[in-house]
C-alpha cells in the first residue's frame, strides 16, 4: 500500500489548526489504498502553532512536526517538508484551506492515470484585488517569456501533487534559492492539470502580502532566466548606436555650416533638455546595475553555502 504525504507549511496559524484538521481528517477518511502522514512545518510562528500542533499529535500519529528556529519563509518550509515526508506520493498545501481539500480526490484520480505531477490551477481570481489580478497576471506573462524551455504553468502554486521520484529529483538539485512553482517544471516528467476555485480564508488574515509577493517574482525569474543579464547590455548598445548617430549628424551640419552657412538649419537644444537626455541615460545605467547586483546576491547566497532552514525541534 502506497503513502501519501501531505506537506502543510504553517507561520502564525493557530486560529486555522482546528478548522484545518476538521476538514483534513473528513477528507483523507474517505480515501482508501493510502496509508497518510500530515508532515506540519511549522516556520518559526510566534503564535500558539507548536503548541497547538503538539495538542493534536498526541490523539493522531499520523501527524509529523518540523519546526524551525526562526521564520526561514515559505519556500524553505516547502523544502523541508520534501526532505522529511516519507510518502510515495505527497501533495503541498497550505493550512488557511483556500486550497480547497477536496481537490486532493480529482489529484489522485489523476495521479492513478500515470501521472507523475498533477497541478492544482486556479480558474477564478475575482475574489482577488484588483491590483492583486493585475500583478499575478503580468508576473505569469513575464516568466512565461523569460523562462524559455522551462514553461512555469499559469495561476499554478505550490498546491500539486508530486511523485516520490520527481522530489527526489528536486531535493537533489543543489541550489538554495529555491522556488518550487519553477523548479517542478524543470524537473519536466509526465503531467496533468486539474481546475479548481479558490476558497476564502475562513480565519485569521493571510501572511502572503505584496513583499513577499514581489520577492517571490524576482526570485521566480533570477532563478529561471539570465535574460535579464543580457539587458544591460543591449541597451548600452542601443545608447551607444544613438550617440553614434547623434554624433554623425553634428558633424554632417557642422560641414555644411563650413560651406554653406546661408542653407543651415541652426538646433538650439537649451540646458534643459540636454540635462533630461543625461538623467535618461543615467536612469538606465542605473537600472541595469540593479538587475546585475540582483544576479550578484543570489551568487553570494549560493556561495555562502548556509542551510536553507534549520530544525529546532522534530515530532514523528
């Protein structure tokens, strides 16, 4: 009989706990040829979280507690789960159930078709603000060019169910900057998607805000691409064509100011303008040392060689 892990990264969640494992426990009844474990990574949450989670182990086993020893973001709870679930099959969902639980039966339908990775997609962003659906929409077009042969699926999160093989594969892959919504399509393998709507949040508020949003984004393309390495340069060579030109045709007038001054067609620019021309180039000059110190950082990141989380305390 095959194992299925659930992966639950937890911050500052103690009001959903009750609600979460009421609807978890209902659901995870009602499927059969599986034997369960519900890996609960808790992220250094300053709330009750442990300890409510403590409460519930001891009337479930099938409960299994890491907690870090400091919020070490979403992501590195994500990979900590990978690294401590020992199910065949194991789907990544957050407690806050606006991944609806229910999906889990269309995931494993699937995944019993042969399918190695089965994306949950959400199909509804209306209860999104609109700033929200204006900026998850450009973020998807943005990575969908950038990431070239790797193809990171629209309105697809970290709710997916995943084979034992491909974690693997990706628990194998050395980098520590990790971003799973892009390193699940790089692993490729056989895979499905199934639709579903998100819920509201029945409690509580939720911890994703538009920081960790936009860090996520440029997390998401530094790590899919070095396109954007390859923009300074064009555009300093887009800048240094134009001076060319510029300069080419100051001295086709100068010529003709020498032999024809009556036929000249005299430029006045004035300061003005000529100082909004050198804060254009300066702005892009500027611009591209952002991009390239971004790429710089993660290098840093890497070669410091740290952990991407650290295990305080292990229930299992």
């Amino acid at each position: 009989m095959k194992k299925l892990s659930l992966i639950v990264p937890m911050y500052n969640e103690e009001e959903m706990i009750p609600l979460f494992f009421e609807k978890i426990n209902e659901v995870l009844s009602k499927i059969e040829n599986y034997t369960k474990e519900i890996v609960c990574v808790n992220d250094g949450s300053k709330d009750k979280t442990l300890e409510l989670l403590k409460q519930y182990k001891k009337n479930d086993n099938k409960i299994h507690i890491v907690s870090f020893s400091r919020n070490f973001g979403h992501e590195a709870a994500v990979a900590a789960g990978f690294n401590r679930a020992l199910g065949d099959v194991m789907i990544v969902m957050d407690a806050d159930l606006q991944d609806p639980p229910e999906v889990i039966f269309d995931l494993l339908k699937k995944y019993d078709e042969g399918y190695k990775i089965v994306n949950a997609k959400r199909v509804d962003r209306k209860s999104d603000s609109f700033l929200k659906r204006t900026t998850a929409e450009m973020y998807y077009k943005l990575i969908y060019k950038m990431s070239g042969k790797i193809k990171v699926p629209e309105n697809v999160g970290n709710y997916r169910l995943m084979d034992r093989e491909v974690v693997d594969k990706i628990n194998a892959l050395p980098e520590k900057n990790r971003v799973f919504r892009v390193l699940v399509p790089f692993a490729g393998y056989k895979t499905a998607v199934v639709e579903f709507v998100r819920a509201p949040r029945p409690k509580g508020e939720s911890h994703y805000n538009y920081k960790s949003m936009f860090k996520l984004a440029g997390d998401s393309i530094v790590s899919s691409s070095v396109t954007p390495l390859k923009w300074p340069l064009k555009w300093s060579l887009g800048i240094g064509f134009l001076t060319c030109i510029g300069l080419l045709i100051d001295l086709i007038l100068y010529i003709c100011h020498l032999c024809i001054y009556k036929f000249m067609i005299q430029f006045n620019f004035g300061i003005f303008t000529i100082i909004l021309f050198m804060f254009l180039c300066l702005s892009i000059i500027l611009f591209a040392i952002g991009i390239i110190g971004e790429y710089l950082a993660r290098i840093m990141i890497e070669s410091q060689d740290r952990p991407v989380y650290i295990i305080e305390e292990e229930l299992n």
